[in-house]
C-alpha cells in the first residue's frame, strides 16, 4: 500500500482551547480508526497539519476540513506519495507552534504560501524530533 502525505494550512476560525481540545480529540478518534498519523502545528493565527496514511483516507479527511466552519482559507501546500511515516507513534500531535519558523506578519504577508516544499516540510522534521516518544 502506497503512503500519502498532505500538509495543508488555515486560518482558525473561533480559536480557542476549547475548539482545539474538541479537533485534537476527533482527530485522533478519527485517524487511528482510519490508519492515519500527523500533527497539526497551530497558534491563534494558523493551522498548518501533516496528514499521512492511505491515499483515500487522507483525502476523505482533508475533504472534511475544508467543509469544517473552524478553518478558513484551507489551502494545500504538499501532496505526494512517502516511502515512510515522519509521525508514526501519533494519530494527531499537538505543537503549539514552539518549532515555528514564521512570524504572525510573515504568515499574514504569505509567508506559507510562497515557502519551499523543503522549508515546509522542515517544520514537520523539527516537530518529529521534539518527539519524546
């Protein structure tokens, strides 16, 4: 079985602790029951997540966050088939945004959009080795 990974950002819409507790916790429910690993880096002003697994179940997933009324802007920056899991001992890791390389301004000015596959993906890299697991 080939594995997809897809990382996506938004814009939170409603953002608070509650709202994130309640996507973690569907996430996690949703994704082991789906087969699916990632993490969803995320501050009061972005989402940026990493979904990988099987290609249907990856896309079904995203198709569900477009259509969630808590994200806005929902735009894919990597889509692609990896030889191996950056997440594989999480259904949905939370990173407060402590390896984040853009600044609110930067993010706001299209920092996202216009970065590297490498530099966005290097976000994720970092994130995986913070990993205490």
């Amino acid at each position: 079985m080939s594995l997809h990974q897809l990382i996506y950002t938004s814009r939170p819409f409603g953002y608070d602790t509650n709202v994130l507790a309640n996507i973690l916790a569907t996430s996690r429910s949703r994704n082991v029951r789906d087969d699916i690993t990632g993490a969803l880096i995320c501050r009061s002003d972005v989402f940026l997540q990493l979904l990988e697994g099987p290609r249907g179940k990856v896309e079904a997933t995203y198709e569900r966050i477009c259509a969630d009324d808590r994200h806005v802007d929902v735009t894919p920056l990597i889509s692609e088939t990896v030889p191996d899991r950056l997440f594989p001992d999480w259904a949905m890791k939370h990173d407060p945004a402590v390896s984040w390389l853009w600044s609110p301004v930067e993010v706001h000015m299209g920092a996202l959009h216009s970065a590297s596959k490498l530099a966005i993906r290097e976000v994720f890299v970092r994130s995986a080795q913070d990993d205490p697991s």
